[in-house]
C-alpha cells in the first residue's frame, strides 16, 4: 500500500551489508513487457510451444540474477514494487517459492497522509485531478484517488487476498514496525529464511534514493534516522464522517489487517 512504510523497511533491510535493497523498481515492467513479445510475437509462435515456453521462463528467471548482478555484489536483493504481488502467478512460474513482503497501513492514515501532502501545495495545480473534479473537496479528491493510483493498489490487494496468494506472502503493518520494530525485522528475517541481522534503530542510514519530483506531490522517500511511532492524524485532515465512511465501505481491509473502527 501507498505511503504504509516500504521505503522505511527498504532502508532498514539495505542497513544489512549481505542485503541489496532497491528504490522503487522497474523491473517488473521489464519482465511483463517481455511476456506480452512473447506471447504475441509470431517469432516465437511458429517454433515448438513447449521449447519456447521453457526458454522464456528460463529467460525470466535468469534476467532476474543478471540484472541484480549489473548492480551488486552482495548475496540477496529485495526488489522493491507494487507489481509483484498481483503478478504472483506469473512470478511462481519461473520463480519457485517466491517470497513477497506487503506493507500495510490504516487506510485512514493512508488517505490522511495523501491529503496532507495534497495542501502541503498550495501553490501547484493538480491539473488531472482539478480537471477531472472541477470543484474540490476532501470526499471527492478521496473519491478520485481511491479509482487512480496509487490507492487502486488497494483493489489489486483485494484480488491477492482473493486468489489466496496472500497466504505465501508477509503482511508487515507500518504501525506495528514503528512501534516494535525489532519484533517485526526478526519477522521478516525469519520469513526470508536468512540470518538476523542486528539493526541500529536510532541510527538507520538511506542507502535508496529517488527522485522525489517523478512520483509527484504524493511521493516522499525520504526517511528519519530514528524509528518511532507515528501520531495518528486521520480525523484531524479527514474528520470523523469521511474516517467512518472510510471503514465501513473497505471493512475487509480493517478486518483482514485488524485494524478497529
């Protein structure tokens, strides 16, 4: 999910010198665009179905080793995307056990976050956004976000939970990492079957670096040295009726991640 603490545990992870933790990745794209060559390119249709199927994944999954191998030395990458879950199936067919880590977050917080950097601007236009609403209030930019990304990733994690690929896959809540962070590294270190690592919470260093202006006013990846918990600050930009409306027409996300009205 959006602004629910992935480039956090990136950097918590990339503290570790066996880890390679990327910003957000492209490489994904990289893979499924080679798919759709694949798939239509009648080069490969007129050639034996079987021969081609093996050779693809096998270019799948050895692009994979090489592109981490142009960029590190270090023994295990974490690539970072909001691609890979929904793409599990395609993954799992090249990738055997694949381990897929989601953070998550109160969607009200979400939402509130996303507003709060919406009037950190006052003085940029958001010409889609405006455009599309013509007058703006907090519903309807919510409205609007939740069809658009990044919120429509809560829709795509709806079909993950569906298909039942959310059972091979870590749900870390950002709460729960910033409240306990040391329960919740040992969680994911135990997960990837890997070594722990003792981490320095009050002293994580960026080791990922985007930048910021190609994600928009909603981007921000940037972290605090210091892990700590974060003020909850939902009905202070959304207001009671827009956090209740909020709950009560996503319950299966409250419900699914505990998260309590």
């Amino acid at each position: 999910m959006p602004r629910s603490g992935s480039t956090l545990l990136q950097n918590i992870l990339g503290n570790n010198p066996d880890i390679y933790a990327t910003p957000t990745s492209g490489l994904i794209e990289l893979l499924k665009e080679s798919r759709k060559i694949y798939s239509g390119s009648p080069q490969f249709k007129a050639q034996d179905e079987n021969q081609m199927k093996s050779a693809f994944l096998m270019y799948c999954r050895y692009g994979i080793d090489g592109y981490f191998d142009g960029l590190t030395q270090r023994k295990y990458a974490i690539d970072k995307s909001r691609g890979w879950a929904i793409n599990y199936g395609f993954l799992k067919a090249f990738y055997p056990n694949p381990k897929i880590i989601c953070m998550v977050r109160d969607l009200r917080e979400i939402v509130a976050s996303m507003e709060k950097n919406y009037l950190k601007y006052p003085e940029k236009t958001e010409f889609q956004l405006e455009e599309h609403l013509k007058a703006i209030n907090v519903g309807e930019r919510i409205t609007y976000w939740m069809k658009t990304l990044p919120l429509n990733t809560l829709f795509k994690l709806q079909e993950v939970i569906r298909r039942g690929w959310g059972e091979k896959m870590l749900f870390i809540r950002f709460e729960d990492l910033t409240e306990n962070p040391e329960a919740e590294l040992q969680k994911v270190y135990k997960y990837l079957e890997l070594p722990y690592y003792k981490h320095d919470f009050n002293n994580i260093e960026q080791v990922t670096f985007e930048d910021d202006k190609f994600h928009g006013r909603y981007g921000d990846h940037k972290i605090q040295k210091t892990i700590k918990p974060v003020p909850l600050k939902a009905e202070k930009y959304l207001g009671e009726f827009i956090c209740n409306q909020l709950y009560e027409k996503n319950k299966w996300y409250f419900d699914y991640f505990n998260y309590k009205k």
